[in-house]
C-alpha cells in the first residue's frame, strides 16, 4: 500500500504527547488508549486524520470519555 498521507505542518511540535504516547503504548503492549476529549485527536480534519492513522498504525483502539458521564 502506498502511503497518501501529508503530515500536517508543524505537526511533530504540537502533536509530540500523542506520538510519544503511541510509541510508548505499543512498546508496554497496550492496545487501548484513551483521552478525556476529541479535540486530544485535533483540531482540523488533517490533523484527526494524522492521529487516527498514527493509532492505526500503532495497534490502538482510541475510546473518547463520554463529557456526560457521572463522575
């Protein structure tokens, strides 16, 4: 498969917890991560589409916390 995808500009900067976090859940062997939001994945389509994709690429399943839920 020929990979399509354009990363998007400065991405690396802004972006350096999540990829930190994938390489760090597929080195302990995790296979879910979660975050407290959606905008945790971006903020644009690019940018949702570059964090889907690394998490993909990772073995990660990605559960948002429902923002309703009791606490």
């Amino acid at each position: 498969m020929i990979n399509i995808r354009k990363t998007p500009e400065r991405y690396e900067s802004k972006f350096a917890d999540f990829i930190r976090m994938c390489a760090d859940a597929k080195a302990k062997g995790v296979t879910q991560v979660v975050v407290a939001c959606p905008s945790v994945i971006g903020d644009d389509y690019d940018e949702v589409m570059e964090n889907l994709s690394r998490l993909a690429d990772n073995g990660l399943e990605l559960h948002i916390v429902n923002p309703m839920a009791k606490k």
